[in-house]
C-alpha cells in the first residue's frame, strides 16, 4: 500500500522483474550530493497522487525552523518546501535541550494513501542525559495534509520509546507499526511496535533484528515487497565505519535472516572522498525503478576537513523479485536510472538547492525561508526594513554571545544569530554592517563596552569563528588592521570607546588566538562590508573593509576549517548581534546579504 510497485499485467513475473533495465530510457548521469551541506539523515517518498512529486526530510538537531523538507518532480532540481518544525507551539521542550548534538535527530517520513495523510515521525533527543534516562528520548509524530501549507503541520504527539529513529509502517492487514532502535548502549537492537499514530498508544515493544554484528543498529525502515519484510538499518557509528545493512523475514515479527552481501551500502575501508555513508532509505520513481538516499561527507579518509558535516547522497538501486536490493557504491559522479523530465514547477518558498543569495531585506518581505536560528527565535530581535532604516535587517542584541552559558545552552535568554547553510566548498559570503549605528546625540560610551556584531562561521555553540566590531576601551589591540600603520588615535589614557574589528574562535582543538585591531578611523560612522570565503577545501579567509570602496578590503586572517569539522550538523554562515553579557541594546543592521556558489569538490 506504501510502496508503489509497478507492473504491467500482460508480462510473466520474471520479465517484469526486468522493466526497469528492459524499458528504461538511456542511463541518466548525475552529481552527489543531492542536498549539499546539513542535510543528514535523509528519509524520502515519492507520491504519485501529489503531482508525483519526491519529497525529502532531513534531522535538524537544534537548528530552527527544524525538519527541512525538500520537494522534487525529477530528482534533480530540488527545492525547500518548508520545515516540519514551523511553530514554536509544535514542541517547545526544543528550547531547552543541552548540548550541541541534541535536537531532533533522524525524521522519518511517510504518506498514507488511505487516509491522504503525511506522517513524520521522529526523536527530540537530550543527549546530555544518560542512554538508560527514559526522559533523554522525547519520540513524536507530527502529521499534515498539504506538506506545503506550515499550518498543516500538527503539534507533536508524543510516545513512549527508549530509543531513536522511530519510523512508520503499515501492514497489507491496516495495521499501523512503528520501528525503531533502541538505546544501542542500553540493550542494541531493532525494536517493533504496534501503534496509533494520531494518539501515540502503543502495543509492546519486541526487538525483531539485533543487526549483522556492527555496532550500534539504528536507522530502521520496513518494505514489504514479494511477500517478504524487508528491514534496513545503519550499523557503525556515524563516523568511517558507517554502513548500511538488510534483514529479511516472511513475518513482520521475525525472525529476520541477514543479507549474506552485507553490508550493502558502505565506504569504510576505501580511500573514496565520500566517507561516513550510512543511515539510508529506499523509494521508487514513476517509472518504478529503484533509488537509494544516505548521509555521507566529503572528508576522504583522513576524515579532517568537512564542514558541512553529514549530507544526503542518492544512489540507484536493484531490487529483483524474491532478492535483496543491490545498491550502487556513492561516488560524486554518479550513472543511475533515467530521470523524470526536468520540471522545477512546484510550489514553496525555496530556494533551489543550488541556488545562491542575493537577499536586499525589502520593505514588506520577511526571513527566507532557509534562514537558519539556533533553537528558537525572539521574533522582536530580527526586523526587516525597520522603518529608521529600510532595507537592513535589524538586530536586537542578546547578552548571550555565541558561546553562550557554555558552549552546550543558552537558556530562554536565547542568542541573536540568523544563518544560512554552507552548501558548497567554495563559496563567498558577505554583508554590509552599520555598526555602532550612526544615532545623533549618542556618545560611543552609551552604546556599552563588549557591545558587538558581526559575522560568523558556526557550527555549533561550541565550535565556531566569529569576525564583529566591538567596544573596546584604549589599549585594547593586539596588532594593527592589515594596511594600516597605527592601532588608533584615541589616547591611551582616554576612557572612550571605539570600535575594534575582532576574530574570536572556539573548538575542540586548537583555534588561533583573538585578533583585536581598530577599525580605522576613516571607516567608521559608515557601513562595513565584512566577508567569509573558502577560498580551497581547508580554509576559510575572514576579510573586512568599508561598504563603498571594494578595493580596500583586506583579509584579517586564513582559518583552518579542521575546527569546526565535526559532529552532527554543518556550517551555517550567518549574522549576530551581542552584549557579551553587558546591559545594553544597540541595534546592529545588516544588508546587502550576498552567499555566491564558487564550486564544488566531489573527488
């Protein structure tokens, strides 16, 4: 009922079995990833009675609006179509999760064609508490009618599950299941339930499959194809040994034998760029042939430099009556089944995937879509075109900076920060900055020593670099902007702040020490131009100057991007305003919001 299998009834089985290398048209070529940059744990579906459209969600961990979901009429233009996770009121607990890997993890989502109904079902996880806390796993369902409408997306329901990546299924008999791993530290293993999806009431849970022998099974998703269960699950780690694996049973409860070809989707062990594939999902295309999605990043072996973290690849995928599947290996470049015909007419906010920004904060438009928060948002802190100001985004500062309590929380207090994804290895982003805004009658000293804002590379509240004019006092430098040849004009014995151009970084490893160097003094009163490029694979290059004379921008430093190549998430490139936990509430405004797409590596 969920799985679209197309056959055509004149043929015997067996040459059906063959339609789609018999009927398909010349092999298509394409290029992964498909959802560059924090897209993991990719679920998708494809729905012939919604325009036959391909729909993709993605975990979103802390980051808000939460659960992207991505929309495709042919599997390669993809466009966000919205996020799952729209309103606070869907589930507030998001506010106060702890640490950097907590969130949401893993969506998994499914269309009801009987009840005309999608279904994402999915973990906020507290990954601060302890595997064996029955609270660090909050499991919930949310459902809507038109995935296009935010509205349409329900308040979380939740259920009782010691475990993760719960996913939906439903039985040829009506019956509704849920599966999922349960806390692999615990007791390993997949576990079954039967389940009402509109009250969260379930029957008990039973573990059907315990995994091929890798660690940590998770990841599950059930098929039912040729009379056969077919269940598929990550094993490995998230990290280079992750790898997908099969288990198949004639009855949903097992038991399930192994794939004697696991595991079936892997990296491990290769010197491929493409590492860490794992976690993955099965769907067909109208024509019905097979296609595979997976997280993987692009880190090569030695597994250092990735920072856009865990992405979504595709791979076609094989699937002959009676057999398991055959995936092929992820590559960059890949040969696959035919596509749909290009069609990029679907509806949505976006943008495209591929597409780059060129966003002026009109008067009457409001955030785009794929503007990013961490956790959720003071709506009154971001204003477009304020009318003191039109054509900026206005920023209202937190005492919070970016490293907030701890590098794990940030409280109700919240943090002033709006982003966007690093989708691609090369890039350029910049904006212009008024910063201190210019106030008539308003002495620098009133705007508050450590009031800043600026631009940062993020990754997580422990891992991220930050380039923002600061309230500094005389005296405050450690060396002098590039190209100039004094640290200021203030005296040293003057209690007058000025602005200071200031690079600060944190990470598990080593960053470089803060850069502090007076903005000169021929730049300041007027709009900054402050900028982030990757200029090759490993590095990003900070730059600052003034807004109206290009030429005289100069780069502050070359930063490793070894520092933010971590964990779960990925890059988001964006905008902050901060007292660094002083009184204050000068405003930061932001415009000529630019992110440029200068390339791709995929080997």
């Amino acid at each position: 009922m969920h799985v679209r299998l197309l056959q055509l009834a004149w043929l015997p089985a067996a040459a059906a079995a063959l339609l789609p290398s018999a009927l398909a048209r010349p092999n298509s070529t394409y290029t992964n990833p498909i959802l560059p940059g924090f897209h993991p744990d990719p679920s998708c579906i494809f729905v012939p009675e919604w325009d036959e459209t391909f729909f993709c969600a993605s975990s979103s961990f802390n980051a808000f609006p939460g659960i992207p979901l991505h929309a495709s009429k042919d599997l390669q233009n993809w466009k966000l179509i919205g996020h799952v996770l729209n309103r606070e009121e869907q589930l507030p607990r998001l506010a106060q999760t702890n640490r950097s890997t907590s969130g949401i993890w893993a969506p998994s989502i499914r269309y009801d064609d009987k009840k005309k109904t999608f279904w994402v079902v999915t973990t906020l996880v507290d990954d601060d508490r302890p595997d064996a806390d029955p609270t660090r796993w909050d499991n919930v369902i949310f459902q809507a009618k038109n995935p296009y409408s935010p509205q349409s997306w329900s308040i979380a329901t939740q259920f009782t599950f010691q475990g993760y990546d719960t996913s939906p299924f439903w039985d040829v008999d009506g019956k509704t299941y849920i599966v999922g791993a349960h806390a692999w530290r615990v007791a390993p293993g997949i576990m079954l339930a039967e389940a009402d999806l509109n009250t969260g009431k379930l029957g008990e849970w039973k573990t059907i499959w315990q995994g091929s022998g890798g660690s940590s099974p998770e990841g599950p998703h059930i098929y039912r194809k040729d009379g056969w269960y077919y269940l598929i699950a990550a094993e490995g780690g998230t990290g280079l040994d992750h790898m997908v694996t099969m288990a198949r049973s004639k009855n949903l409860w097992g038991p399930y034998e192994n794939n004697h070809a696991n595991p079936v989707l892997t990296n491990a062990n290769t010197t491929q760029y493409f590492q860490t594939v794992g976690h993955a999902d099965l769907f067909q295309d109208p024509s019905g042939n097979w296609w595979g999605v997976a997280l993987s990043t692009r880190a090569g072996p030695e597994y250092l430099n990735f920072p856009m973290v865990r992405e979504t690849v595709m791979v076609p995928v094989t699937w002959a009556r009676n057999e398991f599947p055959v995936w092929s290996p992820v590559r960059g470049e890949m040969s696959g089944w035919a596509m749909p015909r290009a069609d990029k007419e679907l509806p949505g906010p976006g943008p495209f995937i591929t597409e780059g920004d060129v966003i002026d904060f009109e008067p009457g438009t409001s955030l785009p879509a794929h503007f990013t928060y961490w956790r959720y948002p003071i709506p009154s802190s971001y204003v477009v075109s304020p009318p003191e100001k039109p054509g900026t985004l206005r920023l209202a500062p937190s005492r919070l900076n970016l490293t907030a309590l701890n590098g794990n929380y940030a409280g109700p207090e919240g943090q002033t920060f709006v982003g966007r994804r690093q989708q691609d290895t090369l890039f350029t982003f910049s904006v212009d900055m008024e910063f201190p805004p210019s106030t008539p009658g308003k002495a620098k000293s009133e705007i508050g020593t450590e009031a800043e804002a600026g631009v940062s590379v993020f990754l997580t509240q422990n891992h991220h670099f930050d380039l923002g004019v600061v309230m500094l006092p005389p005296g405050s430098s450690t060396g002098v902007f590039p190209g100039q040849n004094s640290t200021t004009t203030t005296p040293q014995n003057s209690s007058e702040l000025s602005p200071h151009f200031r690079f600060r970084g944190i990470s598990y490893i080593p960053v470089p020490a803060d850069i502090v160097v007076p903005v000169p003094e021929a730049w300041q009163g007027a709009p900054l131009r402050l900028e982030i490029r990757a200029s090759n694979v490993s590095h990003y290059a900070l730059s600052a100057g003034p807004a109206d004379a290009m030429s005289q921008m100069q780069t502050l430093l070359e930063v490793g991007n070894d520092a933010v190549s971590w964990g779960f998430t990925g890059v988001l490139l964006g905008v902050y305003a901060t007292t660094n936990g002083n009184d204050g509430s000068t405003p930061a405004y932001f415009s000529r919001w630019r992110y440029t797409p200068q390339g791709q590596y995929r080997d």
